[in-house]
C-alpha cells in the first residue's frame, strides 16, 4: 500500500516505519516480513503496485467507470477509500 502512494524504495519505506524504534529488532523484523512479501509478488514500482490494487478489488468498488485501467483503479481507491481526508497521496504516505 505504501508502494502505491509513492514511488519509494525498500530501504526508504523500512526507515521510515522503524524510525526511532530501531532497539526494538521485532518491528524491524515484521516490516522486512511485509517487504518480502511485495517482493514475492514482483511488485517495485508504484504503478505495478497500484495496477495489482486495482486488478485485485475492481470487482468491489462502487462508482468505477467501465474502461478505467487497474491503474486507475488503484488511485481511486487509495483517493476515495484511503484517508480520505488527505487530498495528496505523498501526505498519504
């Protein structure tokens, strides 16, 4: 998810969850778990990431127009369904 509102690295996203908790070896430990996993499904951009969103929940969300991309899917979802109340997908981030 956090892939999909920016175009960040491995490295960048690690940093930036375990900022401050670095003592703590469980939380680094489970987002190495959480980055592997993305990994495992080949997803290291963030439109391969918004494409994979998009594909997996078109089928559930309400008020999509039939010739949008999986893409486009994936930013409607994050727009509409992920803090809404935070208009740009970098604050999102």
């Amino acid at each position: 998810m956090l892939k999909a509102m920016a175009e960040v690295t491995d490295v960048q996203i690690y940093n930036r969850l375990v900022k401050g908790y670095f003592r703590n070896r469980q939380i680094g430990d489970q987002v190495e778990v959480m980055l592997c996993d993305g990994n495992k499904y080949q997803l290291f951009s963030q439109n391969q990431c918004l494409q994979y969103m998009g594909s997996r929940f078109r089928t559930v969300l309400e008020g999509l127009q039939e010739d949008m991309t999986d893409i486009e899917v994936g930013r409607f979802m994050i727009e509409r369904l992920i803090l809404v109340h935070v208009p740009d997908f970098k604050d999102k981030f």
